[in-house]
C-alpha cells in the first residue's frame, strides 16, 4: 500500500512541477480583443495603451 502512495505522490509533484513552469507563460500570446493594449500594455500599433470603457 505505501508503494502506491508514493508512486501517486511522486506524480502529484511531476504535475505540480510541470504546472509551475507552465503557469508564466499563460496569457502572454496575441490576444485579439485587445487592439487598445489595455490588458496586456501593448496595442498593436506600437503606442501607448489607451483606457478605454471596459477597463473602468
């Protein structure tokens, strides 16, 4: 019984490992919606990101 627990906690800490690598880099692709660069600081024409209603 104890060798399956570990084996069931060596994967819990695989996933927890892969996950904290993963994380990071979640959300900094091209987002579509957010031609204003208010979400991610980056518009797409290069300026400076507006304010726009949403973000009230």
């Amino acid at each position: 019984m104890k060798g399956k627990v570990k084996k069931q906690s060596e994967k819990f800490e695989k996933n927890v490992i892969n996950m904290a690598h993963t994380l990071p880099q979640e959300g900094k692709g091209h987002i579509c919606s957010d031609v204003n660069g208010s979400y991610t600081g980056t518009p797409e024409d290069g300026g400076v990101p507006v304010q726009d209603a949403d973000d009230l």
